[in-house]
C-alpha cells in the first residue's frame, strides 16, 4: 500500500451497494478491481435474487444521497430517466403519538426502487475500464499466506461450470457479502479469535404491496411525497408509510419491531392499514392498482460486528455495509452508513497512500465502526422501547432510557407545539444529517427536558444519579463517541 499510483488487485465479494461503492472508491488506487457476486446480475431494473429484502422500500438520506453524488455526479438524473420522481415541494405527513405534523418538502430528492438505484450505480461502476464483475461465483473461503497474516485472495466456485472450484489471488479483499457474510468463520478457520458481536434481538416484521397509479390519479405523485403514521411502543401499532418509486408506482409497507408481524394476506393487510391510527394512508390508496402481492420480510436481530477490537487481524482484508452492521430498516439508515463507510475508506487510502502506516486494515475498521456507531446507538435507543426487544450486546448500553426520553421529548414538544427547527433536528440526528451532539449537548438537552413538566424530573434525576459532575459530563458517558 505504499505505491504512488494504481496498481495490484483488489477483490469485493458482493454487488450490493456498499459492494459498487466501495469498487468505486478502490478503482482510484488499484489498477484491476473485480466485483464477486453469487447472482447474475441483472441488465434491466429488477431485484438479485440474493437480496430478498430489495423488493420493499429504499431510501438514501441526505447525507447518503451527498457522498453519492460525489462519487457518481448527476447519477439522480438517471434515476430520473428510469422514470423516478422528485419531492421537490411536494407534502409530507408525518403522525406520531403525540400528534401530526405537514410540511412541504424544500429539497430535490427523487424517490426510487433499489432496482433503480443499484442499477444506475452498477452502470457507472462497471463503465470504469479497470473494474470488472464475476458473477454466479460463490466465494467458499479466504486464501492467507503460511503464516496466515496476510490474506491473499479468495477460493471460489463457478455456479454455471458444474462447480469449478478457483483461486483468485488479490492484494486487498474487501467483504461487502451483506446479511449472510461468512467472514466469522473464515476467520476462525485461519485460526483467529472473532468477538462475539452486539446483537438487538429485535424480531422485526415488514410487509409491503406495490400499487399502479392510473392515469385520472397522477395528481397524487404530484401532491405526496410521502406519508408516515409511525407506530408507537406504548400501543404496539404498526407503522405505516405511503411513498412512491419509478413509473407511476406507489408503494406502502406496514412495520412492527418485537415479533408482531404485520400480515401477507391481502384482505388482512387492506384491515390492517385502515386500523392505522390515521385513516390517511387508507384513504389516497383508494382507486390504486395493487400490481403485486403483498411480500413480508422478517429481522429477527440487528448486530454489529466488532472486528475492530480483534487482537490481531489479516493484512490484505477489509469488510464493510451489512457485512459489519445491519440497521433497522425503517430509518433508511443502511444505505446512507454504506456511503460514510465509503467515504472514510476513501480518505484512509488517501491518507496511506501520502503516509503510510502500519496495520492499515485494523486503522480502517477503527473508522468504519465510529462511522457505524451513531446509527446503532440510535437504532437501539429506538427500537429497546418495544416489548419483546432484547439487547444481548457485550458492553451495557449506559443511559440508553435516558437517551430515548431525550429524543422522545424532543418529538412530543416539535409535535404538539409544530417546532419545524426541532423536528428538523430530530430528523436530522435519525437520518445522520447531523451528529447526536447536535442534540446531546448540554445546552440542547437541558432546554429539551426544560421545556416540559414531563422532562424536568428527568434533568434532576439525571444530575443526582451522577452527583458532582456537570451535564456534558455525564453526556460524555452516556455517549459512546464523539462524533
């Protein structure tokens, strides 16, 4: 990794997302780059078969969608051209338990299917010369020197040549396999001890339909943006939300952690959106097409993997997207985390490349996982509210109902008291827009428990639990990272 300029070999295994972006980044300072994928990849807008999660919705934050454009300039003009709307000034409804809140949306995002997205991205990855796809080959383990210190490539078997087992050699590989990532074992198999990872038992069901907007309905594409009844813990009700992708189609998921699935069946699904607790939804979906059925997806846990406290680790390895950490799907955070993850590893060669230093691959995951950090934290302050979800991490999560007090009183006085700059804060913070300082500060947080009978006792509970230290104090205890 000292060289100057392109050169050697690197290899990904997988085509996801995280998987194109990282290729992307890569292809700036290896001279061949080779995506692995157990899938044929498709030529037309249509989901891999190895990614059963991509038929429901997708989203990229803002802070996602910026990386991405700098990586790919203008690439929402594509999504645009594959027929994809914008949200510019449309509405959004947003109900919650303490009540609902309308707005126009100020920003140009277009909405989108992930077939769309993948495909737009694969498009511009693979129009690199240097970057290259070898699909249909499952990846059976990692190959290491003698010593087992460095890795240097990937056994791999041919899915359409009866099995033809392969070793491709490589100076860096990178694991963007997503959900069903063997890294662990791989490891363990070259005889390195793996810790176990944070896991969120959080038994999380999904079900979304796709519906056609006929052509004496398209006022709706030009009216909503989106509209999001949430669930609330304390009632156990789904959450719901209305949104569209390309081509005149809408789409609604209903969401539940806890191990409350919303139905598959369609008459049940139909009963379970009117019993939402706004009849909004129920009613713009009146006159749309349903042209699929209704496809339920289920999250038994979220994890974090924690290779960045492994004593010892490979040269030669990186891994990065689901493959290190899966999110609660309903934030839309996955897609955004994979594009920080991107980012920083692009400024970590950058950096290695101008300055080298020893145990590159270990510096990387230490930045891969403060990229991670804050959409777990955040992730568990969320989903911990709902009976029937565990924590079975390894650290305690300190001041985790603390953390979710804050941000619940946050919503209620931005809710109750239409406070468009505290809501916006608290959007921000969910969609990593901003840090979580931006609203664990002393300053911040004080005025937020301030600002309400409810939160008072929680500010003098809080001060006398930890008795001598300051507020910031304790907020830097409570939060695992300065970012």
């Amino acid at each position: 990794m000292t060289r100057t300029k392109k050169a050697g070999k690197a290899i990904i295994i997988g085509g996801s997302i995280a998987g194109l972006l990282s290729a992307r980044v890569l292809s700036d300072y290896y001279a061949e780059v080779l995506i692995m994928d157990k899938d044929e990849l498709p030529t037309v807008l249509q989901d891999r078969s190895g990614t059963p999660q991509a038929f429901h919705p997708h989203r990229f934050t803002t802070r996602g969608k910026m990386i991405t454009e700098g990586f790919f300039p203008g690439f929402e003009d594509e999504l645009v051209a594959n027929g994809a709307p914008s949200s510019w000034n449309k509405t959004v409804f947003n109900s919650n338990q303490y009540g609902s809140i309308t707005g126009q949306y100020q920003r140009n995002d277009i909405k989108f299917s992930r077939a769309n997205l993948e495909s737009v991205i694969r498009q511009r990855v693979l129009s690199i010369p240097h970057v290259h796809v070898l699909a249909k080959h499952d990846v059976i383990r990692l190959l290491a020197s003698p010593d087992h210190t460095a890795v240097t490539g990937v056994l791999v078997r041919d899915r359409s040549a009866a099995g033809t087992v392969t070793e491709v050699k490589a100076d860096l590989v990178v694991d963007a396999s997503g959900r069903f990532s063997k890294l662990p074992v791989w490891l363990e198999e070259l005889g390195y001890e793996v810790p176990r990872p944070d896991v969120l038992k959080v038994n999380i069901g999904y079900s979304t339909q796709r519906y056609q907007v006929p052509p004496h309905m398209t006022d709706l594409i030009e009216k909503w943006d989106v509209i999001n009844i949430a669930g609330q813990p304390a009632t156990g009700t789904f959450t719901g939300v209305f949104s569209f992708i390309e081509n005149q189609v809408a789409e609604v998921v209903l969401y539940r952690p806890g191990g409350h699935f919303p139905p598959t069946d369609e008459k049940a699904y139909r009963q379970a959106i009117a019993e939402l607790p706004s009849s909004l939804i129920k009613e713009t979906m009146e006159g749309l097409e349903p042209i699929t059925v209704v496809r339920g997806y289920r999250v038994p846990e979220l994890y974090r993997h924690r290779y960045e406290q492994m004593k010892d680790w490979p040269s030669g390895l990186l891994v990065l997207g689901d493959a290190f950490c899966i999110f609660d799907p309903i934030f839309g955070q996955g897609m955004t985390v994979a594009a920080i993850e991107a980012e920083r590893l692009d400024a970590c060669l950058r950096q290695h490349r101008e300055n080298p230093i020893p145990d590159f691959e270990k510096h990387v995951l230490g930045h891969i996982q403060a990229a991670i950090e804050p959409a777990w934290w955040l992730n568990c302050a969320a989903d911990i509210q709902w009976k029937g979800v565990e924590y079975a991490g390894r650290d305690p999560l300190e001041g985790i109902t603390f953390v979710s007090n804050v941000m619940n009183l946050l919503l209620k006085e931005a809710t109750t008291k239409q406070n468009f700059p505290w809501y916006g804060l608290y959007w921000g913070v969910n969609t990593l827009s901003q840090p979580p300082r931006a609203i664990f500060n002393a300053h911040t947080v004080a005025e937020i428990l301030g600002a309400s009978e409810e939160g008072k006792p929680l500010l003098t509970e809080i001060m006398s639990t930890h008795e001598g230290k300051t507020l910031e104090e304790i907020l830097d205890e409570i939060i695992p990272f300065k970012e």
